[in-house]
C-alpha cells in the first residue's frame, strides 16, 4: 500500500506505528482527511484488520452517522473519535476511498500490539510500559542528598563585606481609597 499516490485524497492520523491494545478497549486517535485537488470531494473510511496476508475484518468508519463525507477543494478535516476491535496482534489499516472512481486513494496503518506482550518491550518505545512509581523509589534520597548538598556549601561559603544574611523587606505602600470610599 505504500506506492498509493493520494492524488484524490489524504488520510492521516496521530497513532503511533504500533499501539499497545487489549481486546474491546477503544484506541482514541485524531483521523485528518485532506482533498489536494481543486473540486469537492467526497470520500468514505474503511477499517480494516489484517493477520499478515489475511484479512481478519473490513468495515466501514461513520463521519457524523454517514458512510461518506464531503471536504472542500484544497481543505482538509479533522475527524476525532475512538475505534474498537477486539482483536489484537493484527495489523489495523484506515483506506480513504474516493467516491467518484471508487478507488483506494490513501492509507494508514498501525499494529495493534498485545497488552500482555508488551511487558518485555523497552520504555519508551511506542506500545512500552510507562515507569511506575516504585520503580522510581530509589531517586527520592538521591534528590535528597543533593538538595542538603547544596545547602551546606551555600551556607559554608564566606559572606562578602556588607552583604547580609537577608534582604529587609521593602515598605508596602498602600493604595488610595476607591471612588466610593
């Protein structure tokens, strides 16, 4: 699908090429739909679920309760919403067809990695666990050390002639009374 020109029409999106997906949950994305051509066109989402070279699902994405949409010559649209699937390992592609020639003119793909096969994936890594808290429990006296680090030098260094410990708090000067008073 990678030579597919988008002559007709764009499709892209915010996920990131693999996303860490348990069966049923919804995968929050941001679909933007793009006419490069110089007319009106209308044009319909489809889903897609692929297992390597076998199609596990196909169906088609509503856009405000409607199988197409239109978008405005040179414009584009930004579509906000959630997906479903419960399946996982498998490949999810979004193919932007055009209504007039009826053919695929754009696509995006992510793969719809396992929760359960995450775990062994380094932090970071699109689908990557997050560090919990405990694990970061070890920082806390090290902070610690550093912050008392610096106090004592701070507090070791000799004053210059005629600083003082504190600056003396500058005099407030009140405001006059309002209008009314």
């Amino acid at each position: 699908m990678s030579n597919l020109a988008g002559s007709l029409g764009d499709v892209f999106w915010d996920l990131p090429p693999s996303v860490a997906h348990s069966p049923g949950s919804e995968i929050g994305c941001t679909i933007y739909v793009a006419n490069p051509t110089e007319e009106e066109k209308e044009y319909a989402l489809i889903s897609r679920l692929e297992a390597g070279e076998t199609v596990v699902s196909e169906e088609s994405v509503t856009v405000f309760g409607c199988t197409w949409f239109k978008v405005e010559p040179g414009d584009f649209i930004r579509l906000r919403g959630a997906l479903q699937f419960e399946e996982t390992d498998v490949s999810l592609i979004i193919l932007l067809i055009e209504r007039e020639s009826q053919e695929i003119t754009d696509s995006v793909a992510t793969y719809l990695v396992s929760s359960a096969a995450v775990s062994g994936w380094p932090i970071g890594w699109p689908g990557g666990s997050a560090i919990a808290p405990s694990d970061l429990s070890w920082l806390l006296p090290l902070m610690t050390l550093g912050f008392m680090g610096v106090m004592v030098v701070s507090l070791s260094e000799p004053r210059k002639e005629g600083e003082k410990a504190m600056a003396p708090a500058e005099e407030r000067k009140l405001l006059p009374p309002g209008r009314y008073e």
